[in-house]
C-alpha cells in the first residue's frame, strides 16, 4: 500500500511534485500538509532553504482578505498544534507557528545538500494519500563528483494520533557510486513567527548526543516541547546555537550497501493529561518498532479511515484524485473529541486565516463528518457547545443578552476577527450554529441531542436574536438591520434573506426544543412569533432579495474594472466600490435555495439563478461549489461542470501558497454527493433520496456513507443505481422520484437510464 519507492506511484492515489522552483514550493507546502489529530505540518523539504528565512519579523495587517497580497516568500515552513494559540498585538488570538523539527539534512565532499543546486537532478516528491506519507526522490552530484541518491519517508503517525500521541517518523535512504563520508545534521529550528510574529516568550533548547530538545513558553502561558532523535549507525554529536539546536552522525557509504537514517519527534503541551508521559519517554516507547513497523500501523489507521470515507470515480482521472486529495485533508485535521476545538480555515496547513474557526464549521466541513463518521461529526459539534461561555462573552460585549457566535473564534468561542465589517455584522454565524447542531441530530437519528446537549446553544441563540430584531417606525414587522451576508461584499444590509431566514430557523428550533423539554415557556412564545414574522422580500416578478433595495444599486463595471480575469474583482476594484454595487463575493440568495430548498419552487431557484449569477465574482473559494451543486438541481450540466472544475482547481493548480482551503474540500465532497448524486440531506429528507446526474465522462460513481445510522453502500452508473446496506432492519430509499422499501442488510436496484448528464 504505501509509495515507498519511485515505482510504486499510483495516479489514482498520489499527487507528484517536479518543480521547485519559484512560487510552486510554497504551493505545494500547502498541499503536501501532513497530520493527524493534534499534530500538523507543512510539506516544507527537510533542509532550511537560504533565501526563505523563517524568522523574519514583519507587521501583517488586517485587511479585505479577499483582496491581500501575502508577503513574498518562496517557502514557509509550519507545525501547528490545535487549540495552541498565542495573542497579536494588532490581529488578535491566532494560531501558533510552532518550531521546524523536519531538519534532516546530508553533507557530503564539504558541501550540504541545497535543493537550488544545479547539481540536483531528477527531483520529485509524492503525497501517497491512501496514507499520507510523503516520499522525495533525487540524485545529487557532489563537489568531488560522487553521484549521490537519496529517498526521503516521512509520516506524522495516525495511529499514534488515534491513542493522543504526536509522532512523527522520518527516514532518508543514502546510496552512492563510490565510498564516501557523509554526515547527517538533523535538528529543531525555533527561530521562527507566525505572520511576521515571535509568540515565544522563552526558548530552551538542549542537546545531547543523539536527542535534541526544545521547549517554548507562548505568550499566552502554554508550554510546547518537542524531542527528537536520531537514530544512526554511528554515535552522534550534539550542537545548539541560537536559537536552533541539532544532531550531526558521520559514516561512510560504500555502493551497494546504502546508509539509512531515522529521526522520530515527538511534541508534548502544557495542557496534555499530567499522566501522558514527556516527549522523552514517548520516544522510549517506540524505541523497539522499526520504521516499517510504525509506518504499516499508521498506514492501517488510515486504511480504516479510508474504507468509510473513499468516493469512487471511474472515467475521469483528474475528478478522482480532487476528491480523494480533498477527503484526505479532511481525514487528516479531524481532532480528537477531547481537544475542544474544530478545523481550522486552512486546515491546519497556513497562518491566512489566523488558525480560526468559521461558518465553514456547519455549512461546509460538518456534511462530510455527518455521513461518513457521525462520531466524528458530534465531536465537531460539540466544540460550539463546549465554546458556549466565548459566544456569550461576545454577545455581552455589545451590550446584547444570550450568545453571539464569534465570525472568526478561537479555541475558546472568542471573536477574533480584526476587522469591524466581518465581526460586528455577519452575525448569521449564531444561526449557522444550531443549523449545523440540528443537521447531527437529523443526520443520526438522535433525536434528544439538541434537548440533552445543545439547548444551552439554542435558547441563548434565541436570546441574542430577540435582542437583535428591530422594528421601523411605520412597518408591521420585525427587521434585522445592518448586517452582511454571506455575500460579504453588501456589508451593512437590512433585512438580508438568508439572514433572516436562519435566524428564524434558529428561533424555531430553540421554541421547539423549549416545548419538549418544558423550559423557557414565556420567552418559547415570542421566539416563535418573531421566528413567524422575519420577512424575506420578493419583487413583484418573484426575485427573492438578497436585502432591502439591493436591486437598487448600481451594477458593478466588471468590464471596465475586472481586466485580469485570473484575479479576483476585489484586487481590481477598491473596497468602497463594492460596497456600492451590485456584485456578490458568493452565494447568498443561492445559498439560502441549497438549504431550504422545498420553500422555493424550481422557477423560484431559475429566477434567482439568471439574476444573481451574473452580479456574482465568485471571489471565494466557497462560491463554485454551491454554484455546481445548484445547477445540477436546475439542470444546467454545462455550468455544474464549469463549477466543478472550478472547486477542483483551487489547491491542485497551485492555491495552496497560504494553507489548503478546507472549506472548498469539503464542498468538493459535497459537489460529488449532493450535486452529482442527487443526495438530499438528512435536513431536507427523512427518507434517502437519490437523483443522480453523473458528467458524461464518469462511467460510476461509487461512495460509502451513514444514513441515519445505517451504513450504506451507493453504486451509481449511467443505467441505474444501487444501493447495499448492512443494517438490521428495513432501509427507505426513493431514487430518482420512486419509494421502495430495502429488507435488512439487502440490496436495492433502480434501473434508471438517466442518469448521465447530456
């Protein structure tokens, strides 16, 4: 299973880097990320690269994000651990660069190796994501003309992750055409910030013989240590310097007879269980196992992973591995549900978006969880009711009672988003909240989740919007009154559809939960009424509004203004402009029409299509998804396709730079199942419903999933499709418009002939 050599690379399975040169390594530092629960690092190479320092310090402001331009810098290196944040002068709570351990790097003839050199040749690295072990291959001339090849492995464990263990084993194979002295330097960098910013308060680095440690103190009081040792054929030396310490080993390789070399690392935190062990002792602990033997647990850890969770595409190569790149990620940054935190906008593979938590939680990433590990799925949850005190704390600070879900929390529900627009009035992520605890109840089949667990949530949710509500002089309903949705680019709107709309499902649902559960009568009573009476306005040709007057605007000039398609519209037209024209960053009203989808009609949804598609940049990555998912539901094959391509594109053709878009993985995920294979979502259907419009060139689509409780085998082709489950009762399935009833752990066929999109 694993690509341990050069031979071993499957195109269905691994993703291969040639060229390193210019932007495209950090591109690929994104996109080669590697992890499991609560240990995460960048795909950097594992030599420090000279003219990339990773200590410089610099001021990041905040900004339209839409619009920033990121320092250049050729390569940045990362390990983060979730839930370790430290606190910025100017841009709040943010996630902590940690120290680079990956440092492992040959000498040979006086000269180190520099991936730059043009004595380097046949270089490729490959992501294997069956069970993201990345490997590097390459041949090295030397100064005094040894021909050198050395082969990179490297893993971070996840089946040391799985028992709260961060572990991460690396080995370089060195072979060579004649006799040669090599030494092998392997160590922990400290120097280095996070966005330009040193969070370390204290450095202690020592280094003994073959184990070099470090431990830092963030300005926020956690403790991070990190350990590493090297495991060579001869003793080794130990230097420390600054703030970077290391082991250097020195052997002779003879051809034929190759020199192999590991280095383990392990990472304790300050907020571990006292009884874990320290980073020493969890070395001892693997100190019998073998790489391979290590490698084959952690690659049947992600085995298991992968039989619940793999989508299956035949036909089309390039769809294939955009699916299993974007279901990889998201196996790898789903946390422990002990860790009480979520995933973060970057996956936990860049410092963009702070290491903070968005909508993206509910919307985008939860539906994956849902219907592939619904264990998972509840931990995920379970982080906005565990955060419950910091949405308070947000709520308070407005003057306003109950709970405001931060728009870029951290780890403790705190809003840390610097920049006004955003954390004053995109206020539809409270909403969100209980959408997202209400699809886990619906989705298992838990029935009392939100009565047991979250109705803390949803009644302090209602408390927050009935003090939000405003009612105008001379209107007969109520109002929510300057707010951005999820467009982002109409910022103090009133009257916002989707707003509104969520708003109201979340007053439901607290009065829901209030009725069963015999509290709150009194306030039950007006969360339903206003929850009744929020409008969503419609123009007298039925176009439902995005806001009040939004049709009043101006058009945006995407002509004049929009020269450099391949950019997006707000790095071409200031901020302020916008603001005041008709142009959306993404779906709004589309958006709203996905999730409530029986309260519009088809003409409705077309409607909305014809008008607000056009106004829309798709600045965001999150836009094509929704976009593809809703022109399957309206027939419109050709777009759902342009779409797709679209979403697949973001972090495989090099936007990875700054972190992967986890969102835009989990909307890919989605794109495959709800857009291609007509699933509708446990919050629409009771019932599983099916009606598939396969592209042309898929021949079958195949997926596992867990409906209800039930798991569920799905086979799609463009005759027919069915449906294999396990479970010890019957299983209702509608497919394409036709109820049938599959007996206990049977097998249900639908013969359709029309399910490949024209």
């Amino acid at each position: 299973m694993p690509c341990h050599t050069h031979a071993a690379h499957d195109p269905a399975w691994c993703i291969q880097q040639t060229d390193f040169a210019g932007s495209s390594l950090k591109a690929y530092e994104g996109l080669f990320a590697q992890g499991a629960p609560g240990l995460h690092i960048r795909g950097s190479l594992e030599e420090p690269i000279a003219d990339a320092p990773q200590g410089l310090r610099y001021w990041r402001t905040p900004g339209n994000v839409t619009a920033e331009v990121f320092r250049e810098a050729r390569s940045k290196f990362g390990t983060y651990l979730p839930g370790i944040y430290g606190s910025h002068p100017i841009l709040n709570n943010e996630l902590v660069n940690l120290p680079w351990f990956l440092w492992l790097v040959p000498e040979i003839d006086g000269s180190a190796l520099d991936a730059d050199s043009d004595a380097v040749a046949e270089h490729e690295r490959t992501l294997d994501l069956r069970d993201n072990t990345l490997v590097r291959a390459l041949t090295w001339r030397t100064p005094g003309g040894a021909r050198v090849s050395l082969l990179y492995e490297r893993f971070v464990s996840m089946d040391a992750g799985a028992r709260g263990v961060r572990l991460c084993v690396q080995r370089l194979t060195i072979d060579t055409d004649r006799a040669t002295d090599v030494t092998v330097r392997a160590g922990i960098d400290a120097d280095v910030t996070t966005n330009g910013y040193d969070h370390f308060k204290r450095v202690d680095l020592a280094a003994e013989g073959e184990r070099v440690r470090c431990a830092v103190q963030t300005d926020l009081g956690d403790r991070v240590e990190i350990e590493s040792i090297l495991l060579a054929p001869h003793a080794a030396e130990a230097h420390a310097e600054g703030r970077r310490g290391w082991s250097e080993a020195r052997a002779q390789v003879t051809p034929g007879t190759p020199l192999v070399i590991e280095k383990r690392t392990t990472v304790t935190t300050s907020r571990d269980a006292p009884d874990g062990g320290g980073t020493g002792e969890l070395l001892e602990a693997f100190a019998g196992a073998g790489f391979d033997d290590l490698h084959r647990a952690h690659a049947d850890a992600w085995r298991a992973k992968w039989a619940h969770a793999d989508v299956r595409i035949q036909g089309d190569d390039r769809a294939q591995l955009a699916v299993r790149t974007s279901i990889a990620h998201l196996l790898r940054t789903l946390p422990h549900a002990s860790d009480r935190v979520a995933i973060d906008a970057k996956g936990y593979a860049g410092e963009a978006y702070w290491g903070r938590f968005f909508w993206d939680t509910e919307m985008y990433l939860l539906p994956f969880y849902l219907y592939t590990d619904p264990a998972g799925a509840r931990a995920l949850a379970d982080f906005r009711i565990h955060s419950l005190e910091g949405a308070q704390r947000n709520a308070h600070k407005l003057g306003l009672p109950g709970a405001k879900y931060a728009w870029e929390s951290d780890q403790l529900g705190d809003e840390c988003c610097p920049n006004w627009q955003y954390a004053d009035h995109e206020v539809h992520i409270t909403s969100d909240v209980v959408y997202g605890l209400a699809h886990v109840a619906r989705a298992t089949g838990d029935d009392s989740y939100l009565d047991t667990h979250a109705a803390c949530v949803l009644f302090d949710a209602a408390r927050y919007w009935t003090a939000r509500v405003s009612v105008r002089p001379g209107d007969d309903h109520p109002s929510i009154l300057g707010v951005m949705g999820p467009d982002e680019y109409t910022p103090i709107a009133d009257n916002n559809a989707y707003t509104n709309r969520l708003a109201s499902f979340a007053l439901e649902a607290a009065a829901d939960a209030a009725a069963r559960t015999g509290q709150c009568r009194d306030e039950a009573r007006t969360w339903r009424e206003l929850g009744r009476t929020l409008p969503i306005h419609r123009r007298a040709d039925g176009l439902v509004l995005q806001s009040d007057a939004f049709d009043r605007l101006p058009l945006a000039d995407f002509d004049g203004r929009w020269k450099d398609r391949t950019r997006p519209f707000a790095s071409q037209a200031p901020q302020e402009y916008l603001y005041r024209t008709q142009c959306l960053k993404q779906a709004d009203v589309l958006m709203l029409m996905w999730l409530f989808d029986s309260e519009f009609s088809i003409e409705d949804q077309r409607t909305a299509w014809r008008y607000y598609e056009p106004r829309t940049t798709h600045d965001s990555s999150l836009s094509a998804a929704i976009h593809s998912m809703m022109a399957c539901r309206l027939g419109l094959n050709e777009e759902a396709w342009r779409f797709w391509e679209e979403a697949c594109a973001i972090d495989l053709d090099g936007g990875a730079a700054e972190g992967i878009h986890i969102a835009a993985c989990g909307a890919v995920w989605q794109m495959v199942v709800f857009g291609f294979a007509g699933m509708r979502s446990a919050m629409e259907d009771e019932v599983l419903t099916l009606d598939p419009r396969l592209p042309a060139g898929w021949t079958t689509l195949e997926f596992p999933l867990v409906w209800r409780g039930t798991s569920v085998q799905v086979r799609v082709t463009k005759d027919g499709v069915e449906l294999r489950h396990s479970g010890a009762a019957s299983l209702s399935a509608r497919v394409a418009g036709e109820l049938r009833e599959i007996p206990a752990g049977g097998v249900g066929r639908w013969a359709t002939g029309g399910t490949t999109a024209p």
